[in-house]
C-alpha cells in the first residue's frame, strides 16, 4: 500500500483548529444575560411585591427619604415638561447601555430602592421586568406613572373607589353589561344596527377580492 | 498504521465531545435582553379594540385571543374565541407548542394593560412569534366597542365614523349573530394541543 | 455567496461570479486529489481504493463540527441554513440509480465533468450521456410525478428524525466515520492491488 503523505492534512487540521481557538479567543462574550429564568420570573411576579404606590413615592419625595433613587423611563422631552424632583432621566431605549447599567450597578450596591417611572404602569413594566430578569432586585415599578403622579392632587379629590391606577381592576361588571346589552339589543334587532355592520364587511371583502 | 492518524482521530473524538459542552452552555434560547428592550421600544406590538373589533367581525382566522387573567375571571366573561392562558402557566410544554401554531397573530388581553404586557415580554423572551397586546385591555373594550360614547356635535367627521362602526360593533358582539361570550364553552390550551400535535405527525 | 449578498453588500449580479470562482477551486481541487479517474472513483465499490469514502465522510464530519462551532461562536445561524426537503422513498430510489451508474460508469456528475475538462474520452461520454438522461427525465416526469413527491417529511434533518441531540449525533457520526475508515483500510490491505 503506498503510503500518503499526511503533511497536507496536517496542515489543513491545523488551521481549523487555529480558527476555532481564535474564535473562541475572541468570542465576544455576552456581557448582559437574563439571571433566572422565565419560570422564576413568573414565579416571583405570582408572589412578590414589586409595585410602589404614587402616594408613598410623593410622601418620600416631600420627606428626602433616604435609600430611593427615581429613574424616568420617559424620553428626555417629556421629562423636561415635569418631572420628580431629584430623578435621573433616562429613556427606556437607552435602558441597557454601559453608562445606565453602572448606575444601576451602583444603585444595588448602595442597596438604594430605583424606582421606575413611566408614562403609565404598563409602559413601566416592560422595562422593569427586562431589569428583574437580568438580575437588578432593587427596582420597583411606580402605579399609574407620571400620568398619574402629575395629577395627584386632581385624582386625590376624585370621590372614586378604586385609584386611576388599579389598570388591572375590571372598571366594569363585564357578565352583567354583557347581559344588559343583549337585551337592549335584542329590542332594537331591526333598526339601524345589521345595516351598519353589513356595508362594513362588504368593504372588506371588495378589498381581499382586489388583493389577491 | 501511521500515528499521525490516531492524533487526527483523536482531534476529530474530541471536538464531537466537545459538541456536548457546546450544547450544555447554549441553553438559553430565546432573545437576549437587549433584542427584547429593542421589540420592546417598538409600540407596534399594542393592537386596538377598533381594530380587533373589526377583524373579529371580518372573520379573520388568522386572530388567537389570549386571555392572561385567572380562570375565573375568563368564566365570568371572555371574548369570542379566546383561549385562558394565566401567566402561571406560560411555561408548560402545551404552550409552547401552542404558540408555535402558524398563520396566527396571538392577541393578548387583560382587564387593563399591565398584565397583558407582563405576559408579552415574557413570551417574547421564550421567542415567541407574533405576539400583540390589545391596547386598553377589556376595560376599553367595553368602554369603546361594547359601550360607544356619542361624540359631540363638533367631532370631526371620522369620530362619528368610527362610532358608527363601533355601534355595529356593539351589536355584533352583543346581538345573536354568535353565542353570547359568557356562554362560550370553557376552553383551555390543552385541548388545542392533540390537534397539534397530530398536525406534527402528519405533515412537517 | 454568505451574507454579503443577502445583505446587499455585494450586488446579487455577482452570483454568476462567485459561482464560478467556487466552481473553478471545486473543480481544482478534486482533479488535484486524484478525483478525475474513474479506477479511483470505482475503486470504492471493488475495495482496492477509499478515498472517496474518506474523502466525503470526512468533509461531512469536518463541516457538521465546523458549523456547530461558528454557529456557538456567532459567526453563522443554523437556523438560517438550507436544509434540503426529505423525501424517504424517492432517495432511497434515487440513490440505488445513482451508485449503479457509478459502478458502471465509474463517474459522479461533479467528477465526470472534472474528467472531461482534462480531456478523458469517457468522462466526456458520461457527462454527455447525463445530459440525455436528465432529458427524458424531465420528459417523462408526470409519469413518476406521484412516486417523486410521495414519503415528504419536511425540510428535517437526521438528528431531528431520531429526537436526539445534535451532539449525541455527531459524536456516532464521527465514531462511525473512524471506524469506516479503520475497516476501509483493512480491506483495502486485504484486496489485490489494482494498478492505475
């Protein structure tokens, strides 16, 4: 059998694993990962207390409480209109760069509470929860947001039951108003109302008929 | 038999056990953080009660309500279609292939917005694909479509348009055309999963 | 040509170029190891010459590992990878056609082409015949349409058949392939050298 040269393969071998050990080198490595995982996550949201009333947050505002970093998640134009006394802006878009996660960083350390500011909860949420998954315990989400903060004094003499801020609180009876207004609807069947929805559904058919 | 080919194969042996750690370390799946803080930043993912309406009354089968609240609350009143999905459960295998269905928009929905969103990033983490947030919750739901307020004289023309539509809107929810929403059979994910999954062995 | 033209870095029109320069290395590269003969191609199927078992098994093993690691890396996206459509009978099929005109006329279409390009007369023969051959098939094609579509599973691969890992795969793959090798080397020892 005639033996083969294997310097070629040799060769070949060796620069694949140069390639590899470089990649591996200089693999840019993530520095930001999520901490916990998803499940965890719920978990915790299923338990734990992550919310701070607009009250308190005015009260600790007015009395310097000591240990209570604001950030405003809004963007720098809206933060000019109004804003907490003593909060750092910093735009839900720019929520992750170095300079911002340093604070952040600091702020844990400090073992400060950050409270996040939004326009309202649900855009507070988001930023918070990307925030609780990467690892930041310290942050807490303000109810209702600057929209509501900003009117304090407004909604505090709103004779109403439940907060503007309780979003999540059903603002209606929904069975109920369902009930109701099938009833009510029933009664008028044959006046204005299939007209109504009819010419809308033909509009829309004319115009999948065009597209396809 | 050449040593330089028991070296070669040795690389070869160690760089396919290497596959192994590879894989261990590659668990996390799914979006890092700063690609969910970009779909974030990006409001398209709201959907508004107008154009659900409008697409639930189209017969858009491509519209996968999901409802976030507790059981309960989804006995007591859901909307056309919707599947109870309690954030508890967002990690089960049945909604994982649940949301892989394809040619569906999943359109979730809470009383308000804040944990329709919850539920939103955390699916968007998992990866999920298109994934909306009903803009306003059933509380503007109701307020809107269900309940329209008549606008004032001096609203421009497409206010009353759109007031016009939601009229019809309002009775197309609540009139006879479907089965009232509170009569809608309790309708859990797990029952959505055979059919999946006989899909899965069928075909791809 | 990799992410430079999806991306719009290069101008798609230079598709046709890239495809050649490739081809041109391709073609290279297989008459360099010895590819355009067909006694070494055919050698495979009589046992007096492996390397084109070698060679492809171990192109296989090095590009599944080579992927799999830039992909860890971030230099490419499995997931963006074309995975041709599985179609079980019809390559089962396909295949026994392929190896019995390979045996007989000791060419593969990629080498065939190789040969002719040095000027070997049946290399020539082959790809000319090729040709004729996939003329009738595609005139003849309705008859067997059914047969050829039939047993689709999908653009899958191997390891996502089976359920199992990619790993767990690739180390088989690879223990497979050493030990291929291994046997090819003892049979080759064992059977009477063919000199060409």
């Amino acid at each position: 059998m005639k033996e083969y040269s294997t310097k070629r393969l040799v060769r070949a071998v060796s620069v694949f694993l140069l390639v590899l050990i470089f990649g591996f080198i200089f693999m840019n490595k993530k520095e930001l990962g999520f901490a916990i995982t998803t499940q965890q996550t719920i978990d915790f949201l299923l338990e734990a207390d992550y919310q701070i009333l607009p009250e308190d947050v005015a009260y600790n505002v007015e009395s310097k409480e000591p240990g209570f970093e604001y950030v405003d998640l809004r963007n720098p134009y809206e933060f000019n209109i109004g804003n907490i006394p003593g909060s750092v802006n910093i735009p839900q878009t720019e929520l992750l760069t170095e300079k911002n996660l340093d604070f952040f960083k600091a702020a844990q350390n400090d073992s400060a509470t950050v409270v996040l500011i939004g326009k309202d909860e649900a855009t507070t949420t988001g930023p918070w929860l990307i925030m609780k998954q990467i690892g930041f315990d310290n942050l807490k989400v303000m109810r209702g947001g600057w929209d509501y903060y900003a009117n304090q004094q407004l909604n505090r003499n709103e004779m109403s039951e439940t907060p503007k801020y309780m979003v999540e609180q059903p603002a209606f009876n929904f069975a109920a108003i369902m009930q109701l207004m099938q009833s009510e609807s029933g009664a008028s069947q044959n006046s204005d109302a299939p007209e109504i929805v009819v010419p809308e559904r033909k509009k829309k058919k004319a115009a999948v008929e065009g597209g396809c | 038999m050449n040593k330089t080919y028991i070296i070669l194969a040795m690389i070869l042996i160690i760089l396919g056990l290497g596959m192994f750690v590879l894989e261990s370390k590659e668990q996390a799946t799914g979006l890092s953080p700063e690609e969910l803080l970009f779909d974030l930043n990006e409001n398209t993912r709201y959907i508004t009660a107008d154009e659900l309406a409008s697409r639930i009354i189209d017969g858009d089968p491509s519209v996968q309500l999901i409802d976030v609240r507790d059981p309960l609350a989804f006995r007591n009143f859901s909307l056309p279609g919707a599947k109870n999905l309690p954030l508890a459960n967002l990690c089960s295998e049945d909604v994982k292939t649940f949301f892989t269905i394809p040619g569906k928009d999943f359109i979730l929905y809470s009383n308000g917005d804040v944990e329709s969103n919850k539920a939103w990033v955390l699916s968007q983490r998992l990866g999920y694909k298109r994934l909306y947030i009903l803009k306003g919750g059933l509380n503007h739901w109701i307020a809107t479509i269900i309940k329209p307020i008549r606008p004032a004289e001096t609203e421009p023309r497409e206010v009353f348009d759109r007031y016009e539509f939601r009229l019809g809107a309002s009775q197309y929810f609540t009139g006879g055309e479907i089965a009232p929403a509170s009569n809608t059979p309790f309708e859990t994910i797990s029952i959505e999963r055979k059919k999946k999954k006989s899909a899965v062995e069928g075909g791809c | 040509m990799g992410p430079l033209i999806p991306l719009d870095i290069i101008d798609s029109s230079w598709n046709n170029v890239f495809a050649i320069l490739i081809g041109i290395l391709f073609g290279f590269i297989l008459e360099s190891s010895g590819f355009s003969s067909s006694r070494k191609l055919a050698g495979v199927f009589y046992g007096y010459d492996f390397t084109v078992l070698k060679v492809f098994f171990t192109a296989a093993i090095t590009a599944a590992i080579g992927i799999n690691y830039f992909h860890f890396l971030g230099w490419i996206d499995i997931s963006l990878i074309y995975v041709n459509p599985a179609y079980v009978l019809p390559t089962i099929v396909g295949g026994i056609i392929m190896g019995l005109g390979f045996i007989m006329g000791g060419y593969c279409p990629g080498t065939s082409f190789c040969g002719a390009a040095i000027g070997k007369i049946d290399a020539i023969v082959f790809s000319v015949a090729m040709g004729v051959g996939i003329f009738l098939f595609a005139q003849f094609y309705p008859l067997f349409e059914n047969f050829y579509n039939s047993t689709y599973l999908g653009n899958i691969t191997v390891n996502e058949a089976l359920g199992i890992p990619v790993s767990l795969f690739m180390i088989v793959l690879i223990v497979v392939a050493l030990a291929a090798f291994y046997v090819a080397d003892m049979v080759q020892k064992k059977v009477k050298k063919v000199d060409y």
